[in-house]
C-alpha cells in the first residue's frame, strides 16, 4: 500500500474512482457529522486532536481556511486507503479461517 501511495499516476486514477463513488459522498456526510459531535462534547479536546496537522500547514505557511469541506485532503485520503486495505486483508483472512 506505501507502494501505491508513492505514485501520484495510480492515486490519480484511485483518487477519481474514490471521490466519485456514492459512498464516497455518504463517507464525508458521516465525517462531518462525527466531527461536529466530537467538538460539541469537548471543543478544546477536539482543538487539541488537530494540532499537529495546524503545525505541520502552518510550518508549511499555509493559509488554515476552517470551513466544512467535500473533499479530504491527501493526508486523509492516505489515512481512507490504508484503513480500506487493513480491512481488505483482514476480510481475506477471516475468510480462510471458515
């Protein structure tokens, strides 16, 4: 999986079929909604969950926009793949465990 997340042509082509698929959009509903939940519980704990990712942008002088987006960034997009194949695998050994 770093393999593929290593080629930028192979996650274009992943990036189009992902980001176009109905479950996709459904995936980035549940997102925003788990997000909102987890900072009406605790708004500094949920502040405090995103610092490394505001140090990492600001470090790179990226302007921080915080608005809700319908899109994931790569880092997250990375994150999305690398859990759907951990799951993949884990499905395939489930199943030879029948």
């Amino acid at each position: 999986m770093e393999i593929i997340l290593r080629d930028a042509e192979r996650l274009k082509k992943i990036d189009g079929i992902v980001t176009n698929d109905k479950i996709y959009q459904e995936f980035l509903k549940y997102s925003s909604e788990v997000k909102k939940g987890e900072k009406e519980k605790n708004e500094i704990a949920f502040k405090n969950s995103y610092k490394p990712i505001k140090q990492r942008d600001e470090n790179r002088n990226t302007q921080l926009i915080q608005k809700d987006n319908n899109t994931l960034d790569r880092q997250e997009l990375n994150i999305l793949y690398e859990l759907g194949t951990m799951m993949f695998f884990n499905s395939l050994l489930l199943s030879q465990l029948d």
